[in-house]
C-alpha cells in the first residue's frame, strides 16, 4: 500500500454517505477489525478488505473508492454485518458503494455484461430450443425463449 | 465476609428477598422473605456428613458446572454462615419417606424438613444497594462457537480452573481430554463495547483479569503459549500498567483485532481467524484452549428493586446516582445508596471504596437520630385538592401519596420531599403551596419587575441550581450582557407554573425565558423534563390564541456556562426588540378577553 493522498479527498464524501440508507453508521467503526476476520472473500483475496474501504470512504478518498473494482468483490454474505459490533451496516454500506459507482459510470465490463443480459433477456443465463427439448423428454412444458417484457421494468 | 456474619452488631439475612420496601429517609419498613434453609443454621457444624449421603448429584454453581454438588450442600468453604442448605427442588423429599438419608446421618439433628419462608419486616434507617452484576452470556455471539466448542471458556470458568481451591485444585486443563494445554487464547470484549451483542460500554475489569489470567498461567507454566486478542488495553489503575508491562515482558502475545471467526479442529483445539493490526494480515491461530473475557451487566434484580425503592437508571440499566461527582454513592432518594456493581462496572478495590464510602455516607445521615431537612417543601391544602393524582405522577420523588380511585387527597411526605416544586407547577387547582416559592411571592415578583417600562424588560426565570449559578458565574466572569434582564429564581425550572407566563406576558413583558439545568443533568431527577413539556404546551396555546410562540424561550443553561447564559441573553435582548408596542398591547388585550 502506498501512501494515503489527502490532496484530492473529498471531505463531504463522509456526509454524502451517511445521508443514505446503509451509510449512516459508518463513522461508528472503531476499527475491531471482526469484518475482516470474518469475511470469506478477504480469506482468500486481500484485495478485498471491508475495514479498508470503510476507511478510505470516510477519509474523502471519494473517486478511490467508487472507481475501484475491489468493492465489486463483496458476495454480500452479511457475515462482517452480523458481526459489526458497533452495528455498521456494511453488506448494505457496498450495496450503497455499488450504487453510487454505478450512477457515475464506473461498472466493471463483467457486471455490465450481466445488467444488459439482464435488461435484454430478462434472464442472466438465457433459455433455448435445446433447453425445452430436454425438459419435453421428461414431460416438462416448455418456457418461453424470450422474456421481453423486462424490458418495460427498464425504459431508456 | 466472616467478619460481617461474626458482627455482633450486623444482622445478615441469606437466603432472602426483598419483596417490598415502604417509608423514608429514617424510617424504612423492609419486607424481607426469608426462604428455608431446612438445616438449623445455629446448630450445623458444616461437617458434611449430609451431603456424603446424600444421592442426588447436580452441577456446582459455584464452580460454574465444572464439579458437582449434591441437593444438600455448603455453597463454597467459606460461605456465611457455615451451614449446609437443602435446594428442596433438587431433594427427593422426605414425604412420604422417600430418602431422608440426610436425616438419618446428622448426628446433631439439624436437619428439618418442616421449616417453611418467613416474611420478616426489619425497620432500617437507610439502604445500602448493593446487588452486584451478573456476567455477559456469551451463547448470542455464535462467532466464537461457546456453545458448540467445548475448550471455549468464558472468563469465570478459566478463574475457577486456575484457582487453588477450584475443582482441578488449580491446574489448567482442557474441557475435552483433560490435558493441560500448550497454547491459550483470550478473546476481549466479549458483550463489552458493543452497540449489538451486551452493553455499550467498557466493563472495566475485563482487561485486568485477563492480564491477571496471563501472569497466573505463565507463573504455573513459564512454557505456554498465551495470545490475548483485544481492540484496547485498558490498564488505566494503580499500578495496572505495571501489571500489563509484566505480562508482555513474559512473553504474553497481546494482538491487536478482534476475531472474526473460531473453528474446531479435529483433534478439538481450536482455530481463529484475526486481522492483525500489526501486520494489516488476516492470521490463522491455532490454539487448544480459548477464553472469552466476559463483560459485566447489571443484575436481574435492578428493575424490581428499582421500582420498590423508586430509583432511576442509566441508559445502561445501572442504577443512577444522584450526581456524577459530587454525589457518586448517593441515590436522589434520601437514605439511599448504592457500593459496588449496582452502580457500574467496576473492579473490587473500586467496589471496596464505595462501599466504605456508602457506609460513611449512611453514619453521617444517621448517627444524630434525626435529621434537618430543607424547610423548601411543598405543602398540600386539602379542601382544594379534587385527587386528581397530578402531583403524585409529577413528583420524581415518589414524596406524594394520593389515592385516585377512592378520593382521598393528596399528602406529602416532607421528608422524601426535596423541594423542586413541580407538583405546585402542574396542580391544575391551586392547591399545592410551594414553601418559600409561594404562587403569591413569585407573581409578585414578576409584578414589581414588569412595574415600570415592562417593554423594555426581558423577564428570566432561573432554576438555583444551574441558570441562576450562570448568571452569577457571568457576572463574576465580567461577561458583558444586556442589562435589563430581569431574573426571577426557583429551586427548579419545573416551579415555573403556567400562570406566571400569562401574568408575565398580561403585565406588558415583551419576552419571557425559562432556563434550568441541561436534560440529565436536572438537581430534582427528571423535574426538567416535566419543564420542557409544560413549554411545548404553553407554546401550543399561544399559537392558538394569537401570540407569537418565540416569544416564551426555554433554555438549558449550566452553572459553568456563563458565556452561553451572556449569548443567551444577548440573542433574546435582539428577540425584544423585534417586539413592537403594538404587539404587547395586542397580547394584554388577547389575555385580558381570555380572562373574562
């Protein structure tokens, strides 16, 4: 880790969050450091470090933070969240982190793949011909191929 | 202790319950249960012969469930008074004649099963609480698997294992094959500063003991492996610090971070996953034995008997004395106090001096036989009193007896009465006198000050103890501020009866602050609160009347804050002038009609 540039943090950042649902209790952590310990994606990649990026979000380090791919690591598992003895929302703080990233561009090409899947299909892993052929063997109905009506969930 | 049960001038009640205490400072009536103990306490020699008979096997409280005791039994060796007990729950009974081994084996006769609870009423003087903690339970923090991993331990069943006269008479083995174990680990706050899981707030004796816990373990074994895992070490007493410096000085590896999770291995000792401060990694420790230093909460009996003797309490569900540091073993109700636990968290010497504090506290009330009271004490005029039971809800002193349902009117106790006036205050029919604050003395108060050019007077009411002690604390700071305020004192904000705001504002004031002590910080309790509710009231029905609500302002102002009581002054002098003539004239008209 290098060191932490303060030049360009953005001190409404912290304010900015704690006015949102998920953000508001964020400032409580006395760094205990449970979330780490007890989080399974920090266990095997330490790119990933719940105490890290609650940090960095209150120390301003505004376009860090939203621009980095490590928040899209969380499997919101809610295990830090259980745990948080100062009751810090952290699973529902990266849904907020995810969000506000999302709105300002920054989406990593995979998850970006899955939403257009998504708005497209409506389904991230598509139904076809071979799939009802199957379930006709053994006396399914067949499912529609498409799923086009998800796409007035999202208007342009 | 055995001091205490050998006092020829104590009388120790074990086995007992308060079920419910009535009266006051210097004349308390305590009704006490005293349960059987079915052995004559006088006679048992605590020999044991009972027990040694006795076939009924359960867990030792005492020794937290890791020996046994049978259903007659002596809590500990030095229990008070050396005596046995019979858990008559437990004791497989005598009638019809099922056991009675126990009968049979005292040669002394001690035992009998006819004994029944007593209800005793002792007449006591004053109360000294002291009910103690219980320990945090640790089963709802599942992370560190208490109730799944045997070589868990919490904090007071490592204590017994290490202590001499404990089940393993002081040697240090593990739960699942009783072997001494090579490594240790202590987890820290454990339902301690916690906003979730336990209390809030810092225990205080957790980090001790387990530092204490350490030194004893290396002191037995120079060779084991102890890591202790915490957020902060508070070793803030005397010679504490020492105590830690000791500890790491041995080799006691003190890690910063909490664990997150703790897993069994096969051979059953136990693996924890811990962020270490130190090195920013995520660590795997494995360690045969794991001990969770357990917070301290209040005890069951708090809420029972904070009803029956009418006391407050902390946010924490600790009893609240009656100043943080000027009356720390006092309770607001007179002839009360409290030593130890009851009070908060703390450590046994602390305890120690609480309670010899307590002591002193309760002979210095006591050792006259009589005692002088304020003469400020409200005073019920009964021909007037409709019972409507106000002054009794109001009254944060429990001082007011009056009966709803059957009309009898209301009587005040001037002994618990302190004096706040706040039952004057709320009396919708006049009929409670204010001794020393009479309605008449204080409206004319207001009278003389409104007398001549009212338009440019900001009346103030002050509480004596907080707002008025600003005000001096202004004028001896030399703080400069408007001149024509105009202050009237009470005991407390909660004296400042409705009537003295319209006569204040019929008599021409252009502005009227009522101040009192911050919320919390109230000299009567929660008197203050009662203040802040008759404001918002009052500004209710200015607002409908017609009169413009800024007018009325409530301020909390501290002794110690006489630049915010000169600010205070400052912004309602600017609050003044905003009032114009004709506006004053408008508000005397309004109450005048309102009058009529």
């Amino acid at each position: 880790m290098g060191n932490v540039d303060l030049e360009h943090a953005d001190m409404n950042f912290r304010k900015e969050l704690a006015r949102q649902p998920g953000g508001e209790k964020i400032s409580a952590c006395f760094m205990c450091r449970t979330c780490v310990a007890s989080c399974p994606i920090s266990a095997v990649n330490d790119r990933f470090h719940p105490l890290r990026i609650i940090r960095m979000a209150l120390y301003g380090l505004k376009e860090q933070v939203l621009s980095s791919d490590f928040i899209w690591l969380c499997s919101s598992c809610y295990a830090c969240q259980e745990r948080c003895p100062q009751g810090v929302s952290i699973t529902e703080f990266m849904t907020l982190l995810k969000n506000m990233a999302a709105k300002e561009g920054h989406m990593p090409a995979g998850i970006r793949a899955q939403l257009d899947l998504v708005k497209g299909e409506g389904r991230i892993y598509p139904i076809d011909d071979f799939d009802n052929k199957k379930r006709a063997k053994i006396d399914l109905p067949a499912v529609p191929t498409t799923c086009g009506v998800v796409k007035e969930l999202f208007p342009e | 202790m055995t001091d205490v049960g050998r006092h020829p001038r104590i009388k120790l009640h074990t086995l007992s319950e308060v079920v419910d205490v009535k009266g006051y400072v210097g004349n308390f009536d305590v009704r006490i249960l005293k349960k059987a103990r079915y052995v004559d306490e006088k006679e048992c020699t605590a020999c044991g012969d009972c027990a040694e008979v006795c076939p009924v096997v359960r867990p030792d409280e005492f020794n937290l469930g890791l020996s046994s005791r049978k259903a007659i039994f002596s809590p500990f060796p030095q229990a008070v008074p050396s005596a046995y007990v019979v858990n008559i729950n437990e004791c497989l009974g005598h009638n019809p004649s099922v056991c009675a081994k126990c009968i049979d084996a005292c040669d002394k006769g001690c035992i009998n099963f006819h004994m029944s609870d007593q209800e005793i009423v002792e007449s006591v003087g004053s109360i000294v609480v002291a009910t103690g903690l219980e320990p945090y339970d640790p089963k709802e923090l599942d992370e560190y698997g208490y109730t799944r991993f045997e070589n868990v331990l919490t904090s007071l069943e490592f204590e017994r294992l290490i202590n001499a006269g404990g089940p393993t008479k002081g040697e240090v083995l593990r739960p699942t094959d009783r072997k001494r174990p090579r490594s240790i680990g202590f987890i820290q706050c454990v339902g301690s500063r916690s906003a979730k899981k336990g209390g809030n707030y810092c225990s205080n004796v957790c980090c001790m003991n387990t530092v204490k816990g350490t030194l004893m373990l290396k002191e037995h074994y120079p060779d084991i492996d102890i890591k202790v895992f915490y957020i902060d070490i508070r070793a803030f007493g005397k010679g504490f610090e020492e105590l830690y410096t000791r500890s790491r000085r041995l080799g006691v590896h003190y890690l910063r971070g909490l664990p997150g999770t703790v897993e069994e291995d096969p051979d059953r000792s136990l693996r924890v996953a811990v962020e270490n401060t130190a090195t920013g990694k995520l660590e795997i420790h494995h360690l045969d034995m794991l001990v969770l230093a357990l917070g301290i909460k209040p005890a069951s009996s708090t809420q029972k008997l904070q009803e029956m003797l009418g006391l407050q309490l902390t946010p924490d569900g600790f009893f609240l004395e009656a100043h943080p540091k000027l009356q720390p073993v006092d309770a607001a109700t007179r002839g009360v106090f409290y030593a130890g636990c009851a009070e908060g968290p703390k450590d046994i010497k602390e305890s120690v001096t609480q309670a010899s504090a307590a002591a002193a506290r309760a002979i210095r009330l006591m050792h006259k036989g009589e005692i002088t009271s304020e003469p400020i004490t409200s005073q019920v005029i009964t021909e007037h009193c409709k019972s409507c039971g106000k002054c009794a809800e109001v009254c944060p002193y429990n001082a007011i007896t009056v009966d709803v349902k059957k009309k009898i009117p209301a009587e005040v106790n001037a002994a618990a009465c302190a004096g706040c006036g706040t039952c004057a205050a709320e009396c919708p029919f006049g009929a409670i006198i204010m001794n020393h604050f009479t309605d008449p003395q204080i409206l004319n108060q207001v009278e003389a000050l409104l007398e001549e050019e009212p338009k440019e007077k900001i009346l103030a009411f002050a509480c004596n103890w907080c707002s008025y002690a600003g005000a001096d604390f202004a004028g001896v700071s030399r703080l400069q501020y408007p001149p024509n305020v105009r202050l009237i004192r009470t005991m407390c904000s909660g004296r400042v009866d409705e009537k003295f705001i319209w006569e204040g504002f019929e008599k021409g004031a252009p502005v009227i602050l009522v101040s009192g002590c911050h919320i919390g910080d109230c000299h009567y309790i929660d008197a203050n609160h009662w203040t802040e509710k008759r404001i918002k009231k009052i500004h209710k029905k200015m607002e409908k009347s017609g009169i413009r609500p800024e007018r009325l302002q409530l301020e909390w102002i501290s002794a110690a804050e006489g630049i915010r009581f000169a600010r205070v002054m400052e912004r309602m002098e600017a609050l003044r002038q905003s009032v114009t003539e004709e506006e004053i004239a408008e508000t005397i008209e309004i109450l005048k009609n309102r009058k009529k």
